[in-house]
C-alpha cells in the first residue's frame, strides 16, 4: 500500500511540475511565433530578361540567349561607313517586310518562308498604308505596291533626291498624299499615281528639316532647324494643293493642338535668351496662330 501510495504522488508531482514546464515551451512558442509574426516577410522575383549594370565606367547589359523560331539572312546597313537612317523593315499582315540583296521581300511572320520579291537595287526605305508598301529606288524615285502580292501600283518619275549633311528622310503616306521629306525639302505626290503635285524647300533650314509633318484643313505643317543668334526650330505652313509657303515662325515647335482655325504652338526661343538659369521659377509659352495666315491671336505663359 506504501509502494502504491508513493508511485501516485510520484506520478502528481510529476504532473503537476510539467505544468509550468510545458507552459514556459508553449509560451516560448508563441513568442518566438509573434516576433517572426512581425518581421518583414522575404519577396521572392523571378529572373530578369535584361539586366544591365551601371555602376562601372561603361554600361555591361545582360540578355539571355533566346532560340529563334525562324532566320532569315537579310541585308546588314550597319556594314556601311553610315548607317542608313531609313525604315528598313517593318511588319504588318501576318508579314515581314525588309530587303535582301537590295530587293523589297515579303516573309511570312509565323514561318519565316518568301513570298515574294520586288525591284533590284533599291533604297532600303519602307512605309505601309491601307495594304499598301511605299519605298524608293535607288535613284530615290517614290513606288507603291500591294503588300499582299507585291504586284507594283506605280512608280513616280521624279527623283527625291537631295544631297543634303542631316538626311532626315520620311515617307508619310495620307488619305490622298504620299509626303517625301528629304532634309528640308518636302514633295507631295498624289497616292493613287504617284504623280508630282509639288515641291517646297526652306531655304533657311539649308537641309536640316526634321520628320514632322502634318495636315489639317488644307494646311500642310513642318518644322526645321534654323540658325538665327541661336539655332532653334521654325514651324512653316503651307498650301496643301500648291505648296505655296503660307507662314513661318522662327522659335515655334510642332503644333501641340490644332483647333478651330488655331495652331497652338509652344515657344522655344525665348526661354533660351533669358537668363534665369539660376532661378527655380520657369516659364513655357504657348502661342496660338491662325493656321491659314499665321497671324498671332494669343499667347498663354
């Protein structure tokens, strides 16, 4: 009975002294739960495409090498002592449009096969419109065709060709006229023919036009680089169906908006000539001109 006695009061102290035991554990527990409970939790990203380095003398970009679908071996403009500047590939219509052996070529997008070749010789330049491609012979003589077939539509015979130091070089194709932008000169063909309504150059721009061109209401707008006490951009307006010169404001950009007979325009000349580069306060003028006559209506700072 002694034996049995002691082994039960054994088993009570035991018990009870496992008590504050097993609670001091659980209490460890949630306070080791509660304090990472309020630590930052860890941000996992994938890997990048592109990483690039910056933080050394010269710029290191790491880019995965990626497995093709398809090649194609095409003509390569940057073997040449100056890059061409021109658009010389472009995709539309589940197609790729560039130029292999100085031909025009269509490939399909998803397989990479020819479907067609036009020309020899040509100026690796291309534009596209409405299912039409738009580009230039060697001679620089404007063409369209159906980007479909590459069956030719026309090609125009006047040569666009200016020999000018920036050769900013556009085609701007609109619903009745493909633009031709060559420095500072500017063509206007009918796109159904490809026939020569005319031709406008800004003399003072001495062939530094730049690819800005837009219509509206009969008026055709372009900007230039001008050399004044500093050189800064010129905005012209001309006659959509002569080409006559209608205006032209020395120190105007592109136009930011044109609404109801008004061109809005912002100034870049002045700010130049004012000497406030040490004042944190700036000001940016817009003016705001008749399109037909360029005549000043109002100006806002």
């Amino acid at each position: 009975m002694v034996n049995i006695h002691k082994r039960q009061m054994n088993k009570e102290w035991k018990r009870k002294a496992g008590r504050p035991i097993i609670a001091g554990i659980t209490a460890g527990m949630l306070m080791v739960h509660g304090v990472i409970g309020v630590l930052p939790s860890q941000a996992h990203a994938e890997a990048s495409d592109v990483s690039i380095r910056n933080w050394y003398l010269y710029q290191r970009i790491t880019v995965p090498e990626l497995k093709p679908s398809w090649t194609a071996k095409v003509d390569n403009y940057l073997n040449m002592n100056e890059t061409y500047v021109g658009v010389n590939a472009i995709a539309e219509e589940g197609k790729v449009f560039t130029f292999a052996g100085s031909k025009l070529i269509a490939l399909d997008a998803t397989t990479g096969k020819q479907l067609w070749t036009y020309g020899k010789d040509l100026t690796p330049h291309i534009t596209y419109q409405s299912g039409i491609l738009y580009g230039l012979t060697i001679d620089h003589k404007p063409y369209a065709l159906s980007a479909k077939t590459g069956k030719a539509k026309w090609q125009s015979g006047t040569s666009t060709w200016i020999d000018t130091y920036n050769r900013t070089e556009a085609l701007i194709p609109t619903v009745d006229t493909l633009y031709v932008i060559k420095g500072s000169t500017t063509f206007a063909l009918d796109i159904q023919s490809g026939k020569l309504r005319w031709e406008a150059d800004e003399p003072l721009g001495e062939g530094n036009g730049t690819e800005y061109l837009r219509e509206s209401n009969g008026v055709v707008l372009r900007t230039f680089f001008v050399q004044g006490a500093l050189t800064s951009l010129q905005l012209n307006a001309y006659d959509k169906k002569t080409g006559k010169k209608l205006w032209g404001h020395f120190g105007q950009g592109e136009a930011i908006q044109i609404k109801d007979g008004l061109v809005y325009s912002a100034d870049y000349y002045s700010s130049i000539l004012e000497n406030d580069e040490s004042s944190p306060e700036r000001k940016w003028k817009v003016n705001a001109y008749n399109l037909k006559t360029g005549v000043l209506k109002g100006s806002q700072e």
